[in-house]
C-alpha cells in the first residue's frame, strides 16, 4: 500500500503540473480508497499526502 500511494502522489504532481483535471479527480479517488482500506498501525509519512491530494 505504501508503494501505491507513493506511486498515486507521483502521479498527482505530474498531473498538477499539466493541469490535467481528469487525472487529477482519478488521484483523488484513489487517494480516498487508499484512506479507506489502509490499517490504523500503517504510519509511514507518505499517507500524510492523502490531505494534500484530498484538498486540491
């Protein structure tokens, strides 16, 4: 999980920098599952990207 939401906050910078709205709302989607289905003990600093992607 840690790799995917890595992997999901590249992607949402990449896409923030070409201003592509559709990809965008995708990251946030997956930013939202990830939230949902991640275990309360996982506490690597990359699930602190979930907010940032959440309030764009």
């Amino acid at each position: 999980m840690i790799v995917k939401m890595a992997d999901v906050y590249d992607n949402f910078l990449f896409y923030v920098k070409q201003s592509n709205e559709t990809e965008i709302e995708r990251c946030k989607t997956l930013a939202s599952l990830i939230q949902k289905y991640k275990k309360d003990e996982w506490k690597d600093n990359i699930f602190n990207r979930i907010s940032e992607i959440k309030r764009y």
